[in-house]
C-alpha cells in the first residue's frame, strides 16, 4: 500500500532551491478520460516514488513526489472529467506536488509506475472513478493517520531563536511561494516573485542599518504554509511580522499600498475578499484549513493578544505615515481583516500590500528595481523605529 508523504518545512536561507544530482525530472503531466474514470499521466525520465493524499472540503487529491524537479516553469492546468483543475510545483527544495482538486468524492481505481521503454519515458498513472461521499471522507481519514505516522520533520516551534548580536527580530515574510503563486497580473508576472524580491530588499536595508535582525521566513522559491509562517516567527520570538503582498482585484483602477492588521470583522468588503483570497494559500496547495486552538484559554492569554494587536496597529499607522511621503497609497491605506497570518497572540503583525498587479500603474512601479531599494529603505528605517520603542522592547522580551 503507498502511503502519504507528509512533507516537512524546509527553510532555506540563501539562494535558489538546488536540485539533487539523482532527482528525476518531470517532463509533462496531463489529464485523459471522462467522468466514469479520470486518468492523471506523469512523464518522468526515471521511475518516481508517490504518495497519495485525499482531503475533503474541498474535494482534492494530492500526489507528492519526493526528489523531483519540474522541466518548465509550473502552471495551473485545465481539468478534465473528475478534475475541474490542477496545479502542481515544489512545496520544498526537491519535493513536487500535484494537487487535483475534484468535482466529487472520487476513488483511487488504480496508481501505478510505467517503466521507461525505448523513447518513451517511465510515467506515473493515477486513475480516479467517482464514489460517494462517505467512503471518501473514510478514505480521508485513513490517509490524513498514515500522514501523521510518516511525519519526521521537526517542529517549527523547535527551531532555534535567531537574534544575533543582541539585535531584536523581525520576521519578513514574503506572501506565497512555490507551488502557490499568488496572484498573477496581466503581463504573466508571478506575486510570489514580488514580494521575494521585494522582502530581500528589506532585509539587505535592515541588515545595512545593523539594529535589528532581519529573518526572512523563505528567501527562495519555496511554499510554507499559513501556520507554519506563524509558528516561524513566534519560534524565533520575533518583534515583529511583516508578511509582504501584491494582490490582483477585478477594478483595474484600484491601487496603492495598503497595509493590514488582524481583526475578526473586515474593515470593509475589499479587505474582507483580500483575507478570503490569502487565506485560500494552502488549500490552493493541498492542505487541510484547520483552527488553530488557542494555547491558554485565560484572561492572561486574551490581554497579551489584546497588547499585540494594539502593537500592531501603532505599527501600522506609522508605517502608512513613512510610505505615504514616497509610494502611492490606497484611498484606505490601514484596513484590518482576518487574516490567518497575522494570528500569532504574542508577535505584532501586519500584512503589506505594496500595490495591485491588475493596475497598470501599480505593475510598472512594482517591477523597478530603483523604487524597489528605495521602498524598501523606507519600510527599513519604519522598523527600526517601531522595534526601538520601549513598549515593543518590553513586549519581545516576555
């Protein structure tokens, strides 16, 4: 029986992801059949190990593929029969994934490796018939146990704190990555790629500063999930979260930066559907959406959450102030919503859209490697401020 990979975070700290000598290569990928029986093909120039993964509302299918690299940029696909579409791409360095998402509960008929043979490469075949609800949510369960069993990645939560030098943390969280690339403006250009390259500016202006250590919660293209950036800043006992974003709207006029902070009631129906939007983050790659429950459930937990959203939203009225002398911003420039990254009860955090990719204007601006270092130096130095501030000093070292 092929059991599910789980696959742990991986966090990478300079550079791009490095393929292993012996990984096998993904060539294409594509979807045959009707709605009685699907059938997923996987051209691969050696013979892969899978793993099978089912996951309910909504109804997907995942098929991890450790060791692989994909031969082409990844894109999402058209679906076919029991498909209504597909992505797939690296979650981890070295570490492909599929995720199908369903028009049904479906049942795995058949998953088998194809060997090379003569020009024909080795291909993976997966095929799908439907089934009905209660047999696949049995079937959900089994995989999300074997899941549980396999895991052998350590916690986030154990990884050590990354002050240096005395210096407090900042987490910079650039939005999206890997499998998932966020939003996508007309031009073809990735929001993943955005806020990476954007986060590293950051980073570089803070580090030139030298009072306060940058962390970045990915500096590659790699996908983490909602928690585990979460769990990431709270493990390096971070002063503050900023996750960097560049979101797409259907009004192409619409622009500016906006910068977000946690509340459980949207300010306003755009901030509602961006939170709904961000938060769709690890269902578009396969993950289950859970709660997370609160660590203490006592007044002391709910007045430290209290004191971290009010740090969050100080910063965030100052950081609207420093940008809004350089950059364009939003008619509301401070909005608050839901967002799941901003959850941490003990880090302040903000989420930053730095512009639309659906305008034009926002697009060019966002795409210039001048106004780049230049944002980036404002958004430094707003840091910097914020972090010196005796409240925040006092909050970081509980």
């Amino acid at each position: 029986m092929i059991r599910p990979l789980l696959l742990a975070l991986a966090l990478v700290l300079a550079g791009s992801p490095a393929r292993p000598a012996d990984a096998a290569v993904v060539a294409d990928l594509r979807l045959v059949g009707d709605a009685e029986r699907t059938r997923l093909v996987v051209d691969v120039d050696a013979a892969p190990e899978f793993g099978l993964l089912r996951l309910a509302d909504p109804y997907r299918l995942i098929v991890d593929l450790p060791d692989v690299s994909f031969s082409g940029e990844p894109k999402p696909g058209e679906g076919r029969g029991l498909v209504s579409d597909y992505r797939y791409g690296l979650i981890e360095a070295g570490k492909g994934r599929i995720v199908l998402d369903l028009t049904g509960p479906v049942e795995i008929a058949r998953s088998f490796v194809l060997p090379a043979a003569g020009p024909q490469p080795a291909r993976l075949v997966v095929d799908i018939v439907p089934t009905s609800e209660e047999t696949f949510r049995a079937a959900a369960r089994q995989d999300a146990g074997a899941a549980d069993d396999d895991a052998d990645g350590a916690p986030v939560a154990a990884r050590p704190n990354a002050a240096r030098a005395g210096r407090p943390v900042v987490v910079i969280d650039p939005g999206h990555g890997g499998i998932d690339a966020g939003a996508t403006g007309e031009n073809g250009l990735q929001e993943k790629e955005i806020t990476l390259a954007f986060a590293l500016e950051v980073a570089r202006s803070l580090r030139e500063g030298n009072r306060v250590e940058p962390v970045l919660t990915r500096s590659s293209d790699e996908f983490l999930s909602l928690s585990e950036r979460v769990e990431f800043a709270r493990a390096n006992q971070a002063g503050l979260l900023v996750s960097i974003h560049a979101d797409t709207v259907r009004q192409d006029y619409v622009r500016g930066a906006t910068v977000y902070t946690l509340s459980d009631d949207a300010s306003d129906a755009l901030a509602a559907a961006v939170a709904e939007r961000e938060n769709r983050s690890d269902i578009l790659a396969g993950l289950a959406i859970q709660d997370q429950p609160d660590d203490v459930a006592n007044i002391l937990f709910d007045l430290a959450r209290r004191e971290t959203k009010n740090l969050s939203v100080r910063f965030a009225k100052s950081l609207v102030g420093e940008l809004g002398t350089f950059l364009p911003l939003n008619k509301s420039p401070w909005r608050r919503a839901a967002f799941r990254v901003l959850k941490a009860p003990d880090v302040p955090s903000v989420l930053l859209e730095l512009g639309y990719l659906s305008n034009r204007d926002d697009e060019e601006r966002l795409t210039s490697v001048e106004w780049r270092r230049k944002g980036a130096d404002r958004i430094a130095r707003s840091i910097e401020a914020f972090m010196a501030g005796p409240a925040v000093s006092q909050h970081s070292s509980q």
